[in-house]
C-alpha cells in the first residue's frame, strides 16, 4: 500500500511538473497607424507547431510552453514581428506597422464600426490624402479623376468655383439624379458642400460600389456612396504644427480651338468672294483699321494667379485626440468676373470618457466668395466674342484700352468694363458640425448615436450700376438670401462576438433625415447713382418681392449582419425600411436588401504554400438600392399664383400629382477577385451587371390633360461592365526609401435601354438631339450628313428610312437629298452618348527624399454636339463676321471635293457633323516633391520636417475634339469657359 501511493504521489508531481509547463497568454493586436484592432492576424510560437488568430475584436488567446519563449505574430498587409516573452508574462498586447508595398487600409463602408479592406465583403476603393491634398483647386473631387476604376469624374467647366459630374457603373436613371450619395463623416451632404471644404483636411474618400456596400443607404444608394473622413489627430502623439502655402498660375488647358480663326487677310479675302466687299472697299477699310487682333488674347487673362495657405495643429493627449486647421484658399478665373475665395476652420475632437464611452466633436464651418462670368452661350460679349473682325482692335492708337465706350466696328463694350459694371457676389456662409456618443455598456456591445447638419445662408448680389453707359441712371439690384439646413440623426446597436472559429456582427440602426431650404429676396430698377445704391432708392412703381420654400424628409430602419468562419468565409446581409415625404400617399415606404460573400482562397491549404501567389480573395455580392433624387413635391398636385383676373388674385393648380410615385429601383449584381502576385503585383478585377427598373420619369402628357409632364414610375435601363485595376512594383530599395510604382485603372461600361413607357420603341428628347430606343444604348440622333455634292457644291444628307428612322440607321449612298428639314431627316446616328471606356494610369516614385507622381486619365467613346461649330464655321449664315479656318475650304469648282458647299448655300446645319469624338488623354496631374533631410533639419531643433513641392494640373490634353474642351459632361456644348491648366509651388513645414 506505502509503494502504491508513492507511486501516486510521483504521478501527481509529474503531472503538475507538465501542467507547470504550459501557461496562457492573452492580448489584443492593432495595427500601429490608427490603434484599430486586426482580426486575422496569425500568432504562434517560433518555431513550433499550432497556433491561433485573433478574433474580430482583435484579441487572442494562446497556450505556450514554460519559460521564456517567442511569439510571431503575422497579418497580411502587414510587417510581421517576433516577440520575446518571458516566463512571468501572461498578457500581451501588440501593434503591427502597414507593409508599404500591400497596403489594407480601413474603411467605413456603412454604419457602425470600421474595418479593413480585406475583411470587407463590399466593394471599397480607397482613396488617400496624398490624392486630393495641395492641388491648385478647390474642388477635391476632381483630382480623383482616373484614380477608381468604374467612377467617371469629369470637371465641365474651368470656374475656380465649379464641381465635378460624377457617376458610377455608367448612367443609372434617365429621369432622376445620378450623382452618389455624398457623405462628410457619416452625414449627409452637397456635393457643393465638399467645395467648400478644405481637401488638406480630408484624411481619405472611400468609393462604394456594389450592392453589399451601398445597399445599407438605401433609398439614397442607387448611384453609390462617396464617404469622405476627414482628419483626425492620434492619441499620444506630441503636438504637430503644419504650415503650408502654395501658389499657382492658370491658363486654359489648351488654346488650339482659338487660334483657329481667320486672320485680316484671310477674312477680308473671304468676304470679297462673298461678295460683301470689293477689293478698293477692303482696302480702304484695312487703311482705316490696320489691325489684326486675336481676339482670344483679349477676352482671356493669362497667368491667373491662385493662392493657398494651411496651418493644422493636430496631436492627442491623455484620453483626447484632436486636429484644427484654418485654411485662405483665392483663386481667380481666366474670364473676367470669375473668382473664387474660401475661409475654413475646421476643429476634430475625440475623447474617451471612461471605459465604456467615447465622444467625438466636429465643427466645420467657412467663408466663402463666389463671381461667375455670367457672358455664357451664345453672348456676343462672351463666348461668340470670336466672331469679332480681326481688324478691328480693344485699344486706340496710343495702346489705351476702350473703357466706358463701344469698341469702334465691334460695337461691344470692354469685358471688364461689363464685368465691373455688372457685379456678381455670392456669398456663402457654410456650417458641418456633427457629433456623436459612443456607449460600450457590455463587452462588444456598442452603442453609437451620431448627429449632424448640412448648412449653409448665402447672400447673392446681382447689379447693373447707374453708371453703366449703356444704360446711363438706370441701375438695378438683385438682392437674395437663401438658407438650407439639413439634419442627420442616426442611432446604431452594434454586437461582436465569436464562438471558437465562428465570428459574427450584428447591427440594428435608426436614421431620420430631414432637409429646409428657405429663400426671400427683393429687386428694383430706376437706380439713379452708383452711392445711392440699395434697394429702397429705386423705382418705387417698379419694385419685386419674392420667396420660397421646400421640405422634405426621410425616416428609416436598417440592419446587417456579417459572419466569417475562421477569417477566411465571409458573408454578410443587410435590410433597409426607407420612407420618404418625396413620394405619394401610396408608396411611401420601401424596402431594400443586400446579400454578399468572400472567400480568401490563399488560406486554403492547396494555395497556402504556393510561393508566387501572396494572396487571393473572391467576392460576389447582389442587391438593391433606390434612387429619390427628384424635387420634393413631384407627388403632390400643387398650386400656383396664376395672372389677375377682374383685378383679384388667381391660384391655379400647375401640377398634376401622382400619388403612386414610388422609389425608382435598382438591382446590382457584381462578381471579382483582388489578388497579389509575387509581393509585387497587384490586381483587382470586378464584373456587373446593374439593372434600375420604376424610373423616375416626366413622363409627356397630352395637352387636353392640362398637363405637359407627370413624373411617374416608369421604364428601365441597364448597365453592365467591367473594372480593372492593377499597380505593381517595378523597383523597389528599402535602404534608400525608393520605389517605381506604376498603375492603371479602367472601366468599360455598356448601357441599353429595356423599356420606355406608353407603349413607345423610342423617344426623342426634343432639342437635346438624344434619342431613348428599346434594345439600344443612348444615343444621338440628328439627320445625317452625307457630303458635299462634288459636280455642283450642294449639301447633301441621307433619308432615313420611312417610320423608323429613330431607330434604324440609313446612310443609302442612293437615297440622299439637299432640302434639309431638321424633323424630316433626323435619324439614329449610331454614336452612343455615353463613353464605354473611362480611366487612368500613372505612376509613384521616390528616392530618399525625392518622390514624383504622375497621372492620366482618359475616355474613350465620349462624344459631344459642338454647338459653337453653328456660329464659327456658317460664312453666310453669320455673313460679315470672322469664322474659323475650315470655312476657307469650301466648294468652288465641279469635281472638287469640299469640306463646305458653295456660297450660296447655308455652311452648317444643325446635323451629324457637329457630333464629334470627344475622347481625351489628359496629363492630369504632375506633383515633384522632396523633403529636407533630418541632418539639416536637426540644426534647428523645431522644424520637425520640410517639404518643397512644384504641382500642375491638366498640363496636356490629346483629343481630335475641335472645341475649347473635351472634358465637359454634357450631350451639347457650347460657349463652355474651358479647364485650366495650372502649374505652381509650394512649401510645407512640421514643428
């Protein structure tokens, strides 16, 4: 019996002695930029066999041996690290740095928590800070242009004020908006509302593009997301002042459409076979004019300066982060009366209370200073001030400009005479405070409530002062304020947990939206003196009062739900109730739906240890989203003041109503892979199809209806394509910091139209020349130009065939005519209105200090009606005036093979000729940098870095466009004030 329990007594030490031998080590993994827990990350000991990965939360748990051991803990996308631990550490805690060649940014892809791209069922591109800062333009979103595959950006206008038109996966309705939903940290806001911000404030602007993204949005989502994060500043980072201040010059981005005209001799030569003058007559004139004037030079100021300046303090102390900035942005316009300047001042706060809540404070606001060159389209001052005689000249013989009376022969007085006497000002004062709480009452339990407004009060002047000769003591004055508040309160219930391997998200939320737009203002004629100017001094018999008021609102319900099995099966779902004010009595509610999935098939035990392939991630996802972007009252039958009847007051009922207008509707199917190749090489590919049904059309009406138009739900379109992007690291040296990293992204888009309404195959858009044909993409139609006759110089066009001309193309070589007729001849041209291929490719460089980025972007397939070719290349249309050069090729002899009829027939018609290939190559963006080394910065011991850097924007543009510019997003162009190429420096430096 004593042996029997000796024997016990030692197999009781050697079981405790091996049970000593192993302990637990618990802790949490972040990743090193943002404290952000990694999920997925790989621990085990060096070494050895086994392992584990942390959860969603981060956190991890591992057994490991007695004594002092060595962890390696390892996430994609990032570096990995081996930690020692010693006998007596039972916690740990670790922080892994981002791999600078394969980047896994985070992401905020709808509501609740953020998370990295490569746990992200959704589609997000990510676009950084260092893509939209220091660029000589006001509007950020024009230097995302080219940089994600399936988003068209185009800036349609060279206004220092102008936004960009952006749309992504093609066009989406024919009848609503198809501009994304913008939001400014999770809330609501115009698109207007990002000019007015500063972009060296915005940390990154993520792109959601398929249906598990997007469909969360809801009634709002149809066209996607854009959500821009602005910065923020790092708990435990030591106060750091930046300074910045940069300064550009602008010039259109190309002048080849206006130096295409004709000179003195060219245009009197021309006017003498014409017939309007005889050659004595030419020369007298020419003796008293004795001038030849680009009139070009004239109307556009050269070298327009813009100027900004930046100062940030950002830092966290403590519990508390915080970034402020202030910002002076000025940029003038190449036409006389455009400017733009802005005030900001921007302050982020973050701070966690205790244990379980956090709360955050954004307060934005500005100043902002807007004049627009009003001499738009067909202005004789403006655009068409082309047509002017180049013998004619804006100064005397002295070099004195005509200021305060009409060019002699032009008839026209100076453009900054005009602009001076004609001011423009609005003035806009803008306000984006939002805040949020954030309770955390149990473990990976948490509660975020978040609200915040939209707003602005604008105050626009619009004046013809007394003095003006044209119209000596009568000035006038337009004098109107304007105000728009719109709130988003959002409530959020987010639940992490995981059981073993499975790990699951679950999120309830609450969102209200509303928005008010109020208008008052007041105008006067008669004023007399240019300091009696205000409102009251005008004539009192001829006064105008106006005002105006919109509303509208959204209430909604939503919930996701995300699971992964093992960090390597993914899939998630998400609901959405959305009720909208916008929509009639019988349809005010919808409901929305998403389902998705991913799968990394690199941690698959048949890919794991294939060495070339780093990684491998499959997603496909389906759902739909809603389009509301319409006016807010197309559902209801509303009145309007209508004219006086036996002197009283009339109200008449001006709109019809429809109280089944519901949400147009969108379904979005999307299929791709992202994959990594030899730690090199990096491509995302994704194909969709996107199918939007109940759109929201003004739908024609016959007139005994006492209606033209009822927006109703009607027809369907589809869309379906392809994005593609690739970067890959051609060089790379750690030990000089240097790297050659080029890129390409592309999208190819395909649209046709599935149904219209009323029963019709077609519609043409009157005046617009876009034809809407079932089974077809949208496209032009216009009579089409078939050549000029070579035996007797008439024009000539192809008849369509009879009835279906809308719909067939017929260029019968046999069947010509040269009677035009708009309506008679008009037929589907066969030239699509949208482009099938948009993009951009580039490259980032550096070498210690030194790095240079370069960007392209293009279109291909985009064509535009040129309109202004009407009014430059019509000699006997517009007889007497000057023309372009191409008119000098007309016919004059049988046999010849013209580009114009004779003289004695109209030049250009309104036909397939004007319809020109718009595709662009444009350089958009060139920015070399380099940064002060620390050895020199050192002797100053307060200048932590300094940073000088030259930037340009649109440096170069390739088209076979002939107009001032191919980039506008239109269907006709005419009079457009064209982009701007700038080129300009600056200096950045850190305390």
């Amino acid at each position: 019996m004593k042996k029997l329990l000796q024997s016990l007594f030692v197999l009781m030490l050697l079981a405790g002695s091996a049970w000593a031998q192993n302990r637990t080590i618990t802790g949490t993994v972040t990743a090193k930029e943002d404290g952000l827990p990694l999920p997925g990350t790989s621990i085990r000991v060096k070494n050895a066999t086994g392992g584990t990965t942390s959860d969603v939360n981060g956190r991890y748990t591992l057994s490991v041996p007695a004594g002092t051991v060595e962890l390696e803990f390892s996430s994609v996308g990032y570096l990995k690290i081996n930690k020692s631990v010693s006998a007596n550490v039972t916690s740990l805690n670790v922080s892994l740095a981002n791999d600078s060649r394969i980047l896994d940014e985070v992401v905020v892809s709808g509501y609740g928590s953020a998370r990295r791209v490569s746990s992200t069922v959704g589609t997000v591109a990510i676009v950084g800070a260092r893509t939209v800062e220091s660029k000589p333009i006001a509007n950020a979103f024009d230097a995302m242009q080219g940089k994600v595959s399936g988003l068209q950006v185009f800036t349609s206008s060279g206004e220092p004020s102008a936004t960009s038109s952006i749309r992504l996966h093609g066009v989406g309705s024919l009848g609503a908006s198809n501009a994304p939903l913008f939001l400014l940290d999770g809330i609501q806001v115009d698109e207007s509302t990002i000019l007015n911000t500063n972009p060296n404030d915005i940390e990154n602007i993520s792109v959601l593009k398929d249906a598990s993204a997007t469909s969360i949005y809801g009634a709002r989502a149809a066209n996607g997301v854009i959500y821009v994060t602005t910065k923020r500043g790092k708990i435990g980072q030591d106060a750091t002042i930046t300074v910045q201040g940069q300064y550009s010059v602008a010039n259109p981005a190309s002048d080849k459409f206006y130096r295409n005209f004709l000179n003195t001799a060219q245009l009197s030569q021309l006017q003498i076979e014409q017939g309007l003058r005889t050659a004595a007559q030419t020369a007298t004139l020419l003796a008293q004019y004795p001038n030849d004037t680009k009139w070009y030079d004239y109307y556009f100021k050269k070298d327009v300066p813009t100027y900004q300046t930046d100062i940030t303090v950002s830092g966290g102390g403590g519990k508390t982060s915080y970034y402020i900035s202030g910002s002076f942005f000025d940029s003038e316009g190449n036409r006389f009366r455009s400017n733009f300047d802005r005030y900001t001042l921007r302050s982020n706060l973050t701070t966690t209370l205790n244990d379980y809540m956090k709360i955050g404070l954004n307060l934005a606001g500005g100043s902002s200073d807007t004049q627009t060159n009003p001499l738009a389209g067909n202005d004789t001052n403006g655009p068409l001030a082309l047509l002017a005689q180049p013998w004619f000249s804006p100064y005397d013989a002295n070099g004195n400009e005509y200021y305060g009376t009409q060019i002699p022969g032009w008839g026209r007085y100076s453009p900054r005479y005009l602009a001076d006497n004609t001011p423009y000002n609005r003035n806009r004062l803008t306000f984006t405070p939002s805040g949020f709480v954030e309770i955390s009452p149990l473990k990976n339990l948490t509660f975020k409530s978040q609200a915040g407004i939209d707003g602005f009060i604008d105050r626009t002047t619009d004046a013809r002062l007394p003095s003006y000769a044209a119209f000596p003591g009568a000035g006038t004055l337009s004098e109107y304020y304007s105000r728009r508040i719109n709130k988003t309160v959002t409530n959020t219930l987010e639940y992490k947990f995981s059981l073993s391997k499975n790990n699951f998200t679950a999120l309830v939320g609450q969102e209200y939206v509303d928005g008010t737009t109020q208008e008052f203002g007041g105008s006067t004629v008669g004023l007399p003196n240019d300091n009696l100017f205000i409102l009251q001094n005008g004539n009192a018999t001829n006064r105008g009062v106006s005002s105006f008021k919109t509303e509208y609102s959204f209430k909604s319900l939503f919930g996701r739900l995300e699971y992964n099995y093992n960090n390597r099966y993914y899939i998630d779902g998400s609901i959405r109730e959305d009720k909208s004010s916008r929509f009639g009595v019988n349809n005010k509610s919808a409901i929305f739906w998403s389902i998705g999935g991913m799968w990394k098939a690199k941690e698959e035990s048949f890919l794991k240890d294939v060495e070339w392939l780093n990684d491998l991630t499959v997603r496909a996802s389906t759902g739909t989203s809603g389009n509301s972007a319409i006016g807010n009252y197309d559902n209801l039958a509303t009145a309007a003041g209508g004219t006086n009847y036996n002197g009283l007051s009339t109200v008449l009922q001006s709109t019809a109503g429809n109280p089944d207008l519901g949400w147009e509707k969108q379904q979005k199917t999307s299929f791709g892979f992202r994959a990594e190749f030899i730690k090199r090489i990096r491509l995302d590919v994704e194909l969709y199809f996107r199918e939007t049904s109940r759109q929201l059309f003004n739908v024609p009406q016959v007139f005994t209806t006492g209606y033209s138009l009822v927006r109703t739900n009607v027809g369907a379109l589809e869309n379906k394509g392809l994005d593609v992007s690739l970067n890959f690291d051609v060089w790379t040296n750690d030990e000089h910091k240097a790297f050659i990293t080029p890129y390409i992204n592309a999208n190819f888009n395909k649209n046709k139209i599935t149904e219209l309404f009323q029963g019709k195959n077609y519609f043409v858009n009157s005046g617009t020349g876009v034809l809407w044909a079932i089974g077809q993409p949208v496209s032009f139609v216009y009579p089409i130009w078939a050549g000029v006759n070579p035996a007797n110089g008439l024009p000539q066009w192809y008849i369509p065939n009879a009835g279906d001309g809308s719909i067939n193309t017929r260029t019968d070589p046999n069947a010509v005519t040269s009677t035009f007729s708009a309506a008679n001849l008009q037929q589907n041209t066969g030239i699509e209105r949208y482009p099938w291929l948009n993009g951009g490719f580039g490259f980032n460089a550096g070498y210690e200090g030194l790095s240079l980025s370069v960007d392209f972007t293009f279109s291909q397939g985009k064509y535009l009606i040129n309109n202004d070719r009407y009014f430059f290349e019509n000699p006997t249309t517009f007889s007497g005036f000057n023309q372009a050069i191409t008119v000098l090729d007309y016919w004059k002899t049988p046999g010849q093979n013209a580009t114009f009829p004779n003289l004695t027939q109209q030049f250009t018609q309104f036909d397939s000729r004007l319809i020109e290939d718009a595709s662009f190559l444009r350089l958009k963006n060139v920015q070399l940098a380099y940064n002060l080394p620390q050895s020199i910065l050192s002797h100053t011991k307060v200048v932590k870095g300094a940073k000088i850097f030259f930037v340009s924007r649109n440096l170069l543009t390739f088209t076979k466009y002939t107009g001032p510019d191919p980039e506008v997003d239109s269907n006709l162009t005419l009079g457009v004030n064209p982009n701007t190429r700038q080129v300009g420096f600056g200096m950045q430096l850190t305390f």
